[in-house]
C-alpha cells in the first residue's frame, strides 16, 4: 500500500497514524513532529495540566505503542521542504523521506501580537508543552497577571490563576469576550463570572506595549490611553494562525490554511491536509476550526479514504469545548450568520443553553453545565430542518 509521511503529531497527526493502523492500514507509516517529546494533547495545557496533571497523562499513548503498531515516530525532525516531484519530505539536515502519500497537520502556531515588549521575561505564549511547564513554574512566584486577549485559552488561564489567588487582569481589544466563537448572550454571562470570581476585565482595550523594568523582566501593560495595568506575568492568547509555510513553499494553494476539497485533498492529489492548518469547505463557505473534534474527525475521514481507496468527504459539524473554574462550556456548530437566538435553562442558575436557528434551521447549540442539552445538540444541529426547544433540551 505503499508508504504514508505525516507531517506534525498534534491531535489531527496522531490520530490519522492510529486510525490508519486500526482500519488495516499495511504499508509503512512514519509520525514525524518537530517537538522532542512524544506527542501529546494540547487541551490540558490551560486546563488540568497546569493544576499538576502528569506529564505521562498528557501524551496520547507511551512510546512502545508506536514499535508495537509499527508507526515509526520520528522526533525533533523539522520538515523544511517538500519535494513533489521525488515524492519526499526534506528536513534541514538528515534524510529526505519518500512518500506515496503525505497528510499535513503541521497545526497552528499562537498569532505573533505585534506587541512592543513581547519578548520580555515574563512573557508568555500557551501553545507548547514547554509553555506550559514555564507558567506552571513562574506562576509559584508572581502575584499580578494580566492576560493580552479574552479567548477560550486567556480565560482558561485566568480562571486558572484567580483559583491559585492571583490578581488578574483580561485586556481585550473587542467589546466582549471570545467575540469569534460564541453568541453575545454567552459573552455576557462569562464576563459577569469571571467578574464576580474577582478578575478585572477590561473590553474594548487595545494595548499599547509591555513594559519592562530595568532589568528585562516585565511590570507592566501599557494600554491605547496611556495608562498603565502592573504586571509581573503576562500570559498573550491572541488566536493563532494556520502553519502554511511548508506548503505555500511546495506551491500547494493556500489562503488562511492549506485549501483541500471535500475529502481532504490539497490541489495535490497526492497530499491532504487535516486538522488546525486545513481550510475547507463548510455551509458554502471555506473555514478552519481550530478543535481537536475537528483534527480527530479529519484524520478519520483521511485515514478511511487511505485504506479504504474511496474518497471520503468529510461533513462532520464542529465541536468544541472550554472549561473555565466550574463552568463547563459545549459548543455544536458554528453561531456566525444566525437570525435568531433562544435561551433554554437559567444563566442565574449558572446551567443553560443558547440555540442558535438561521432561517428556521438549528445550526449552533452553545451549553454551560447542560451536558444533555449538548448530547442532544450534536444530533439535532446536523439536520438541517428546525428543531423546537424541548427536543435540544434533550428531555
Ligand atoms: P497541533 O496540535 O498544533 O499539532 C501540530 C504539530 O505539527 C505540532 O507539534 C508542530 O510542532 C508540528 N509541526 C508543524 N510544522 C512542522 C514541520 N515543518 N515539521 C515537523 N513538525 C511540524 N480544542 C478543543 O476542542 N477544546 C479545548 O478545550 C482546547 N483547548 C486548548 C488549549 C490550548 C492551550 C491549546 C494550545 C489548544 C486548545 N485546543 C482546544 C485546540 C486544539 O488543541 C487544536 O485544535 C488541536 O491541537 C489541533 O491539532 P493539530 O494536530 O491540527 O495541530
């Protein structure tokens, strides 16, 4: 069958050599990550991992699973060119590695905030493993932290810190939090909540620069108007940005993500690109979700259509979570373009949902702490027909 490279081993790599390997897959399968470790989940890294979750409970499985399944895993091994016409990956030393077919899932990597002061002691990205064990070590001796961006991954982060009795600030440059993923409604109840737990959030607040001390180390946020919020940590979650480089380098077609059809093809048809660098076609419109339901549902779709020898099309809505201290968030579908929202439950009473309808039709289904509801949604958000209120309730 031949041999398969995958480039990058993040939720989307991983899963795509295991689900070769479990569909029968019985060609050579070669796992290849930048990182030195063995790959591993990104999701605990603002969640559990930083509440002291062991480093063995982060991988996806220990090494011996890759000898055993006969994928070759190859660490700390940077693609840096792919030749297509040798059919081969080419690392900047070491051997080039032929393929007959090569999936890419060289993921995201955190949006380089064009930030005066970004590479102050102190500073910090949540993206890595590494990332994570620094803040996890920093954060012992720190007592202000302020958070550039009011995402899933900042507000993680700050919930995180306000537990371990931090002062924290969130410095968003919109009018609400996570502005990109959720409903207002939903914007509204997490600001009140992180509020209420003690952190200071401030919206429609661009920042200006971070400001060091004599020494290297940050003290400080600079915000537009001059004023000046005291640091002496500073965690940046400005949303990523699809890694496309070796792509656009090969000549693949590329716009904000490697561009791949319906099954998973680049304008290669010898190469697929799944997971956070993958943009493709969603409701008449070309997206990239940046969750693992999406990199583990596309690595299946490639994997079936590598064994199986039919393209499978992958038609899969998104799904995504965040936890935030006690709240559990769980989002089906994709709110953007709705008409009409509802809300179903009691935000007072910290568990409901908001239903997300365009024309009529259910397309987004956002729950606190209503974990049915969210069960009942991944059904009901796939057909495109009208669903009433007590169906995604889920009773
Ligand atoms: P990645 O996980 O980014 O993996 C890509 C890998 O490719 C990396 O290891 C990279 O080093 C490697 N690579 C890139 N280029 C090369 C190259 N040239 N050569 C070799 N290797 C290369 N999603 C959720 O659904 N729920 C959550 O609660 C959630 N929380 C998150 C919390 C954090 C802190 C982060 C960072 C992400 C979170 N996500 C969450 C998002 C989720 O983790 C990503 O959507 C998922 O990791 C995407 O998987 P991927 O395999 O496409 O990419």
């Amino acid at each position: 069958q031949g041999q398969v490279v995958i480039v990058g081993a993040g939720h989307a790599g991983f899963t795509a050599a295991a689900s070769l390997r479990r569909n029968g897959y019985a060609g050579a399968i070669a796992l290849i990550t930048a990182e030195s470790c063995l790959p591993y989940q990104r999701p605990p890294l603002s969640k559990g991992y930083l509440d002291g979750l062991r480093e063995d409970r982060l991988s996806f499985r220990p090494e011996h699973f890759y000898e055993r399944k006969g994928i070759e895993l190859l660490r700390a091994y940077r693609v840096e060119e792919i030749d297509r016409t040798a059919k081969a990956v080419v690392p900047a030393s070491g051997e080039s590695l032929r393929y007959d077919h090569l999936i890419l899932a060289t993921g995201s990597t955190p949006q380089a905030a064009r930030l005066p002061g970004n590479d102050l002691d102190g500073v910090f990205r949540l993206h890595r493993r590494a990332d994570a064990d620094a803040l996890r070590e920093r954060l012992v001796t720190v007592s202000e932290v302020v958070i550039v961006g009011g995402g899933f991954i900042g507000l993680e982060f700050a919930a995180h810190a306000r537990g371990r009795g931090k002062n924290v600030t969130i410095v968003e440059a919109a009018d609400r939090l996570m502005a990109r993923a959720v409903t207002p409604v939903m914007s509204e109840f997490f600001l009140r909540e992180h509020v209420s737990a003690g952190s200071q959030v401030l919206l429609d607040t661009p920042v200006a620069r971070l400001v060091g001390g004599d020494g290297s180390r940050v003290q400080g946020v600079e915000l537009h108007d001059g004023s000046l919020v005291k640091a002496d940590l500073v965690v940046v979650g400005v949303g990523v940005r699809a890694n496309t480089g070796l792509a656009e380098r090969a000549g693949l077609a590329v716009n904000d993500g490697v561009l791949v059809d319906r099954c998973l093809r680049t304008s290669d048809p010898d190469i697929f690109a799944i997971g956070d660098c993958a943009s493709y076609p969603y409701r008449n419109r070309r997206t990239r979700h940046e969750c693992v339901e999406n990199a583990v549902g596309q690595a299946h779709a490639v994997a079936s259509t590598l064994t199986s020898g039919e393209s499978q099309p992958y038609r899969r809505t998104p799904v995504f979570w965040s936890d935030q201290a006690d709240l559990k968030l769980q989002i089906v579908g994709d709110f953007s373009g709705s008409d009409r929202t509802e809300v179903i439950g009691d935000p007072a009473g910290r568990s409901f949902s908001v239903n997300c309808y365009r024309d009529g039709a259910l397309i987004a289904v956002e729950s606190v702490n209503r974990p049915s509801d969210h069960v009942a949604a991944r059904k009901l958000v796939d057909r495109s027909g009208c669903s009433s209120p007590a169906q995604v309730e889920g009773s």
